[in-house]
C-alpha cells in the first residue's frame, strides 16, 4: 500500500486524490495526533490562494473541530509564516494547504509541530494510521466540545513585522522587482520591503484562483528577468506559490539560483561571525561549483540527499545555521524553521549591501558547471521508482559515470511529489551533458513505459 504522506505532506489533484473528504479525516486525526496532551488544542491553518484552497481549508476545519479542536484561522499566507506562526501564536500545531511550485489543480496538506517544524515520518505514520483505522478511538465531542473557529487578523503583520526586525541594513532607496507567482506571496512580499523603504515593483501578484505558478515565479524566470531590465531595477526576487523558496536575479538580467545565494549568504555570515560551525548544508544536487568555491572560503561544505527536510534534521542534529538547495530552498534558523523565501531574500539583499557589491558581483564568489537537469514525466507514480530495478538502466548509468569520473557526475532520482524521474548531469562540456542527459532520458521513457 503506497504511503499517504510524501516528502512534502499529502499531495494530489484537488478534488480526485486529495478530495474534501481526505481533508476532514486529516484534520481530525491530525488534530487528535498533534495535540494528544492538550485538553482543546489549537491548530492554526493557513492556505495559498489556489481555487481549491477553500474547500480544503473547510473540510480540514470540519476534521479538526469535530476532534474538539479550535482553529485559528489566517487565510492565504506563505507556509513558512504558518510555521512561525504557529509558535507566535502558541498553537499546538500548525497546517498549511499548499502545492507549493506544482501546477494550479494540485493541492497539498502539510502538518508541523508546535514548534514549527516538519513532522518526523513516525508522527505523519501515526496520522495514517488513523485513518486507515477509519478514526477508531477518535474523541466525538458534542455541544460545548466541539471546536471554533478564530480568523486572526492580525497574522499577516506580524509575519511581516518580523521579518522586518530581521533588517540590520539600509536597504531605502533600493529598486526591487518581486515576481510573486501569484501565489502567498502576493500580499507580505510588497508590505516587507515598502516597509523597509526599498522602491517596489511588484509582478504576478494579483492571484484569482487559478493562476498560481502560471509561467511566472521561480520556476519560470523570464518574466522576473524582462522587468528588471525595464525598471533599470538593482535586483529581482521570484518566490513561488506558497514563498518558501526564492530565485534571485541580477541587475543585469541573469539568474542567481539558490546555490549561489548560499555560498554569498554563507561568505557573510562567516564575516559577521554567525555562521555556526563554520558550514553550510547542502543536498547532493548542488553544483560542483559551490564546493569549489566554499572550500576556497574556508567554509566546510556537508552534503544531504535530496529534501530540504533532510537538510534540516543534518542542521538541527549537528548545530548549524544554514542550508538548502539549488531550487531555493534556503533555511536560516536565525529566522524560521522551515525554508523561507522572503526571509532568504532579505538575507541576500542585506549581505550584498554590506558587502558593498552588486548582486551580479557578489554571484562571482563561485563558479556554476555547465549542469542540466531533465524532469521525465510518467503516467503514474507507481512507476518512478521502477528505474532502480532495470538493469539496462542502471547499465547505462553506470557507464556515464565511469566516462564523467573525476570530471563531471550523474544523478538520477524520483521526485518526492510529482510522477517525474529528475536526470541531472554535470560536467565540463555544455553540448556533451546535453546529449547526454537526452539519452538517459530516453532510454528510460522507452523502458518505463
């Protein structure tokens, strides 16, 4: 039986895999796991503003009332601010309903704790468990029991105000364009950094429910890029729908992806004397380029696999401040627990005016190897992890990596929420990992389908 929860809580097309009825049975067994030794718990909700947001949030609140549950209420914000939120606020556990990057059908329900963290897989297996059980043992509430229901109007400024606090920089009189993908960002990303009196320019940030991540945010650049150079603008920031990652571009149009916002990141945090343990976090899908440029640095550079949920557990286990991925998760837990793409693009803006540069200067601290990366859509997610188990595939990597050995290396992995198999090859020669790549690609289309 195909677990429940992915590497980013429950996924699916609204409506189809994650219906109303899914979202009710989460809400009461997650309810009832996250708060078993509180007498009413309170869960805060939060939600991007997809079309499908509103039925979920209903029935998740149906689900976590019937359990005797307040809910605390704070509409369409990005998830990391429900995870801060959820400790501003002292709830017992926070949710948010967001498919983050995907496409506008899909819709997601992801839990933390009380403290604003990711749940561990043991916890999200008790939730399951719940109700496959078909919420056996469940408290039913009646009359005075059962759960309210309380809109915190309040949420959205005090996410932005502190992230505010976070500023020790002048930042007035900077030109930035947003790309908000019209998603949560929409709102708290414009009011932070008026607020800090930077000269804003806001795109795709007039959400209507359908068009969140519709060729816009950071996993599509080109609109970010173009209004930069139109506004003569010194930076550009694209956040995607739910804002807990963050892409930046340059004042002249080019792309800084998340490794190189880390290395700069890292590089001024080791300046001012924060950077814990002297190391950044990274997953194995960085570029071969941010090792090479932390280790000219003096900074110790330790690997993850793939998720930045495992990138947090290495920094909590072992002490340190900062971590994320190529894709632009970055987590700075100076400022939050979870990946946050406003708070990142603070850290950004705030380490290239200390140091005095413009971002496309500060980006020159490394050197990117030509990568590609080609997403191999399926037909199902059954069918993701068949690559492992086919020798003709394996055979296939096996030989490119020997051919690549000391020179360039080759990652194929499943995605953790979407049917795609990730090829991502890295080397010296653009045309070579092209060809490549396109060749892996294909002999696993033709074997998997």
């Amino acid at each position: 039986m195909e677990r429940m929860f992915g590497t980013d809580g429950v996924r699916g097309v609204a409506g189809a895999q994650l219906d109303a009825l899914l979202a009710y049975e989460l809400g009461r067994a997650g309810a009832y796991i996250l708060s078993k030794n509180a007498r009413r718990p309170r869960i805060l909700v939060g939600r991007d503003p997809r079309i499908s947001g509103q039925m979920l949030e209903a029935a998740l609140t149906a689900g976590i009332c019937a359990v005797g549950g307040d809910v605390l209420l704070v509409d369409v914000l990005p998830t990391p601010a429900v995870a801060w939120l959820t400790r501003h606020y002292g709830a017992d556990a926070g949710v948010v309903i967001s498919a983050s990057h995907n496409p506008m059908q899909d819709n997601g329900i992801k839990f933390f704790d009380e403290r604003g963290f990711k749940l561990p897989d043991a916890v999200e297996d008790e939730i399951e468990a719940v109700i496959r059980a078909g919420g056996a043992g469940l408290p039913q509430p009646t009359g005075a029991g059962i759960g309210s229901v309380q809109h915190m109007q309040d949420a959205a400024q005090a996410y932005v105000a502190h992230l505010a606090g976070l500023c020790q920089v002048d930042i007035s009189g900077v030109k930035i364009v947003l790309d908000c993908a019209n998603g949560a960002a929409s709102r708290v990303a414009p009011a932070l950094f008026e607020a800090l009196g930077a000269h804003v320019v806001p795109i795709n940030h007039q959400p209507d429910g359908v068009n969140i991540n519709d060729h816009c945010g950071s996993t599509h650049l080109e609109a970010l890029k173009q209004a930069v150079l139109e506004h003569h603008a010194h930076i550009g920031f694209a956040f995607d729908g739910d804002a807990d990652r963050m892409l930046a571009v340059d004042e002249h149009g080019n792309e800084v992806d998340g490794d190189c916002i880390m290395a700069i990141c890292a590089v001024d945090m080791k300046a001012r004397g924060v950077l814990s343990k002297n190391t950044l976090v990274v997953t194995v899908m960085s570029n071969l380029g941010l090792k090479i440029a932390m280790e000219r640095e003096g900074i110790q550079l330790v690997q993850t696999k793939v998720g930045d949920r495992y990138v947090l557990e290495c920094m909590l286990e072992n002490g340190y401040a900062i971590g994320g991925e190529q894709s632009g998760h970055v987590i700075l837990l100076e400022s939050n627990t979870t990946g946050d793409g406003l708070s990142s693009a603070l850290a950004l803006l705030c380490a290239i005016q200390r140091s005095g540069k413009t971002l496309s200067q500060a980006a020159g601290v490394m050197r990117r190897l030509p990568q590609v990366l080609v997403n191999l859509r399926l037909d199902s997610n059954d069918k993701k992890q068949l690559w492992q188990q086919d020798t003709a595939i394996t055979a296939a990597i096996a030989a490119l990596e020997e051919g690549y050995a000391g020179r360039g290396r080759i990652l194929v992995r499943a995605s953790g929420t979407e049917p795609l198999i990730r090829v991502m090859i890295e080397g010296e020669d653009q045309e070579k990992i092209h060809a490549d790549a396109r060749q892996l690609t294909d002999l696993i289309s033709q074997r998997l389908r």
